[in-house]
C-alpha cells in the first residue's frame, strides 16, 4: 500500500527510488527490502488484480449491467541491452511519418470501460491486470515462460476476466483490429461477447442455408461468397438507414448497413453482425464494425466500440502523470510488476475520487479564466486532488509551527563604524 501511495504521490520520474524518497521509507526500514520486495517477493499481481476488478464492479456496475472489458497493448520505452523482455518492435504512438518503432518493454493491458455521471462525459478505462510480451529476437527473455503472441495473451486476459464473473455477470470485450482475430474469437469463452472492426478486404460468406432436400456427401460449413466490404461501399444498390449515435463527445449522423455473414477465416461457423458505417459528412472514414452478439444494433455496435478509444488515453495519462514507463528496472520479476503499480494507482485515483466526491470535488482548482466552459473532471484534475489531500495538511502544520516561534532580533550595529571616523581623519 506504501508502494501504490508513494506512486500517486511522487512529483517528476517515477523511479522506485523516488517513492521510496517520497514516502520516507528509507527512515523505517532498509530500502533495499522495497527492490527486493518487487524483485523476489512472494506475492501473486493476479490476486491484487482479482480484488481491484471486485472493488471496481461493487463501486461503478450495477447489478444485471453488463461488464465492458477493453484490450490493447503499450511500448515501454527503455534503454538498456540487459532489460528483461526489452527489444526493437512497433510503437503505435510514435508519429505516422517516421518508421514507428521503438526500443522498450510492451505490455498487453485490459481495463473496465466505465462512464462516470455528474463527473466526466467520456469513457474512463480503468486498468486493473497487465502481462509483459517480448519480442523474439528480445537479447534477455524470461525464463520458463513460453513465447506467446499479443492475441494469446490478450487470450489469458480475458479468460481470466470471465473466471472472476459470478453467475450473474456478463462479460464484453471491445478490441482493436489487431485482436480480432482467430485466436480471440475462436478461443474466448462462448459467454464472452467481442466488438471490433474488420479489414475492408475481409472474406465473408452468407450463413448456410438447410437444403430442401438432404444430398450426400459433407454438408456445407459455410454459405456464398459475399463482395468485400470495400465493393459494399461502391455498390449502388446497396440500401441504407441513418441512424444518430454519440461519438468523441458529440451526436452525429451516420448512414449504416447491417447484415448477418460468417467471417469463416477467423470467427468460424459463428455468425456475427457486420455494420458498414459511412459519414455523409466526410469527416469520418468509411469503416466495417462486427459484433458477435447478432441481436446487436448499429448504434450500440458503434457506440460500443468508441470506448475502446479510453484506453488510449489511460495509456497516455500512465505513462505522462504517474510514470508507468520510467521505473529503471532490469530483472524478470520487477519489470513485470513495477509498471502495475502506475496502472492499479490510475484506478485507486479515479476510485477514490468518485467515493468521496462530495470532499474531493473542492479540492480541484478552479479552471483558467479562458476555460470557464469546462464541465467535466479529468485525470489530472483526481490526481492534483489526490496529491492536494496529502501535502496540504502537512504544508498547514508547518506554518503553523512557524507562526509559533518567538522572533529572533538581531543587534543592530552603531552609525558611527570605525573606518568612517578613519576616512575622517
């Protein structure tokens, strides 16, 4: 818990160092049983992961709610040729002129996708379990761990989730384009429902239709070749619905097409419902979104798979605020651990923030004269109240003491020195 407090708490590089420098734990004990504590401790992160997501359901879903789980994966930048799992590999976030890629350390994350009322308007992801990936050519690999692709551990995740789910829980996954694939769709629970997008040269086949009459031979696994989505787009004939839906902070307009078809190549014999959305607007690209829940509508489908985009800022916001990628750490275990105290601290932060809101929502600064506009709290705004909490009765208690101490007066010297009465002479 020190841990967890120290990293909320630490202002500039958050190296286990400096926490330990911030919460004076050096003065109790020896630091060196904090590093060994992350290095060689026994102590399981799935178990502090299992009752972070509890406290999360118990706190924002309600009962019969269904549980909006997102996946995706970050680059750790590091420096280092003896970092555990460190390696050259693609950076997402890095600026789409340049090669986007990265030296460092990537972790596949899975948070609770939540909305907030009366505090923030947009989708808060709130990360609760990560796992390292490594990649082949990494120089230090982990030992005893098989290699394992990001959609395998994506895998693990998920089906982790769904094992701490009570029976009358419901578990979604909103993913990326990279995770929708055969070994997500194919592998996941069946009680697991995913939302996603498909490439707009997919393969898809209509459903299989029973034959009237019962020929031999193996019956069909799948129906007549559809057009990709991509000729869908172009064809003329094609007949579409406007719809309104409730994306990045505002209502829009969008034309869309729903339709039943088999992405046989990676979802199988499961039919999923397939949306072409088109902006007549043009400020949107035309882009195919699937669910594999058929009884799904357009608009839940689109308005689902934009809280995938919270993760992105919770990426963000970890590694800028609380310094998920600056720990300087080198063994197996504490370059697996140290990043989960930045992204278990993001969800304490938002946790403790809505719990005593009625007291925490006067310890955020009011806003710039040019922003007198701003409506919703953010991050930023939790965490300056998080770290305002703790300094400022300490700050106040100091002054105190001081107006306390009896003032200090000083002899003042005579007009009259020495050298004066000398250069008079």
């Amino acid at each position: 818990m020190a841990l967890l407090v120290g990293w909320v708490l630490t202002v500039g590089k958050h190296t286990v160092s400096k926490v330990i420098l911030t919460m004076g734990l050096h003065e109790s004990r020896h630091f060196a049983t904090i590093y060994r504590f992350l290095g060689k401790g026994r102590w399981s992160s799935e178990s502090v992961s299992y009752w972070l997501f509890r406290i999360l359901l118990e706190t924002f879903i309600a009962e019969g709610v269904e549980i909006l789980a997102v996946v995706d994966d970050t680059l750790n930048k590091h420096c280092g040729k003896k970092i555990c799992g460190a390696g050259w590999q693609h950076d997402g976030s890095a600026p789409k002129l340049t090669k986007r890629k990265g030296y460092g350390v990537c972790f596949v994350i899975i948070g609770l996708g939540i909305r907030i009322p009366q505090i923030s308007d947009r989708v808060f992801c709130l990360p609760y379990a990560a796992h390292l990936w490594w990649p082949p050519k990494a120089k230090v690999k982990p030992q005893g761990l098989p290699y394992k692709k990001k959609s395998e551990i994506g895998l693990e995740l998920i089906n982790m989730t769904h094992s701490w789910l009570r029976h009358d829980e419901h578990l979604r996954v909103v993913a990326d384009l990279g995770y929708c694939c055969e070994t997500i769709l194919k592998g996941r629970p069946k009680e697991v429902y995913v939302t996603g997008r498909i490439r707009m040269n997919a393969a898809l086949f209509g459903p299989v239709q029973t034959p009237a009459i019962r020929r031999r031979g193996r019956p069909r696994k799948r129906g007549c070749r559809l057009p990709t989505p991509a000729a869908m787009f172009q064809d003329p004939n094609l007949k579409w619905s406007e719809i309104r839906a409730f994306c990045y902070g505002k209502e829009i307009r969008l034309m869309v097409h729903q339709f039943t078809a088999l992405w046989y190549h990676s979802a199988g014999h499961e039919a999923v419902s397939i949306v072409l959305c088109h902006d007549s607007s043009g400020h949107h690209a035309d882009t195919v979104f699937f669910d594999t829940d058929i009884q799904a509508k357009p608009q839940q489908i689109i308005e689902r798979y934009r809280a995938r985009w919270s993760i992105e800022v919770t990426n963000r916001e970890t590694k800028q605020l609380l310094g998920a990628a600056e720990p300087q750490c080198r063994r197996e275990q504490s370059v697996m651990r140290a990043p989960l105290f930045a992204y278990w601290s993001y969800s304490f932060v938002v946790l403790w923030f809505v719990r005593q809101f009625s007291t925490t929502k006067n310890l955020v600064a009011d806003p710039a004269p040019w922003y007198r506009q701003k409506r919703n709290y953010t991050f930023s705004d939790m965490l300056a109240a998080a770290r305002r909490s703790h300094f400022a009765p300490t700050i106040s208690a100091e002054t105190r003491q001081i107006n306390q101490l009896t003032k200090i007066n000083t002899p003042r010297y005579t007009r009259d020195f020495k050298h004066m009465k000398i250069a008079k002479l």
